[in-house]
C-alpha cells in the first residue's frame, strides 16, 4: 500500500462529486483543502462528523481552506443522505462529497486498511495553497474526529509558514511559553552564543518569541 507523503504534490484527477465534477487538486488552486474520508453514508458517527463539520464551515473558510469529504459509496447515496442530515437535524451540507465507489482514490490515499475492514478509516488530509500535502492523521471507524483541532492544525501550519517558526505542543495555550511560537535553531556558534542568557530562552536551542 502507498499514498502521498508530507511535503509531497498532490497529483491533479478528475473526480465525481455531489458538485459534480472536479480536478483535484487543480480547481482549488491558491486554497488550502481539507480532503476527509468518512467509512459509510447513513452511519451515527459519521453522521455527527458531517454537522460538526459543516458547523465550523466558516471557520475553515477565514483560513482560506475548503471542505472535501469522500466515501467509497455512490453519489446518490451521498446525495440521499445529505438530504437527510438536512431534513431530520436542520444542517445543509454545503461541501462536495467525492463518490469514490470504486475505491481507487481511498486506496490511493491510504484511507483503506485492510486490518480495518473494507471501508474507508476517517482519515484527513490537509493540503496547502499550493497543492502541498502537509498533515495527514488516521483514526479508525470508531472513533469520530475533533474538527477543532484539525483547524489548530491549519492555523499551526499557516503561521509557521507566514513567521517561519515551530509550533509548540497545545498551541496557543503552551504550558511553558504560552502562545509564544518557537524560533529555529541557531545556524553557527556566534548566534548561538548571542542567545544564551536572554529572557525568552530556555536554552540557546530553545527560545520562543510573540507573533503578535
């Protein structure tokens, strides 16, 4: 089994969707993209993923980041079962739904494991602007994902970005520097010794800076 590593281009395909067809990733140029597979329409769990998604729609949305789930069940089911979501819990889910009913895509992106069963594991890949694969995390079908912490994850990887710094555990709320973000290792000697003894460093190898 192989799928895309971290730091990887994601490779452009024609795909069928709820929106109908789409080039992924090509028609979300200049966007970060959340691709997440569910194991199967018409599941409780599944079910809750898909409201608490779409409830943090914008949310994603503020970070330039669009929504793309995908199951290995066709697209009338997605079809029907959006509607459903729609009429008995009073929530329109307004992201595309990849109809992968063939498997290639999942088996491409690793979300089915064999020693997981057939369908696909929620697996979530976060994907830059620039087509870039940049996390990928794997929970198995019992367990429903925390959408707020995939967007700290987005949030993390795009201030890291933009101050090129490390994000430190928890962040924003770090036990030892707070909101603080850290800042790269020392390149030579003469900064190293530059750093020891200043107020925002543990260490030479371990300071930490405001981004505010």
């Amino acid at each position: 089994m192989s799928f895309p590593l971290l730091g990887e281009k994601i490779e452009n395909r024609k795909l069928k969707t709820t929106h109908g067809l789409i080039n992924f990733p090509d028609d979300y140029s200049g966007k970060w993209v959340v691709l997440f597979s569910h194991p199967a329409d018409f599941t409780p769990v599944c079910t809750t993923e898909f409201v608490a998604f779409q409830k943090k729609l914008d949310d994603f949305k503020a970070l330039n980041t669009e929504l793309i789930g995908l199951s290995i069940d066709q697209v009338f089911s997605h079809i029907k079962w959006i509607e459903w979501i729609k009429e008995k819990l009073g929530v329109s889910i307004e992201f595309p739904i990849i109809a992968d009913d063939m498997g290639e895509v999942a088996k491409s992106f690793g979300m089915i494991q064999p020693a997981k069963g057939t369908n696909t594991v929620r697996a979530v890949f976060v994907i830059d602007d620039k087509a870039i694969l940049r996390l990928v995390l794997y929970y198995p079908q019992e367990l429903g994902r925390n959408i707020d912490e995939i967007l700290r994850a987005i949030r993390a990887l795009q201030v890291s970005d933009k101050n090129k710094v490390a994000i430190p555990a928890n962040w924003p709320n770090n036990d030892l520097v707070g909101s603080d973000v850290i800042v790269p290792p020392p390149s030579d000697i003469n900064v190293a010794s530059e750093r020891s003894g200043q107020a925002n460093c543990f260490d030479w190898w371990f300071c930490h800076k405001s981004i505010k």
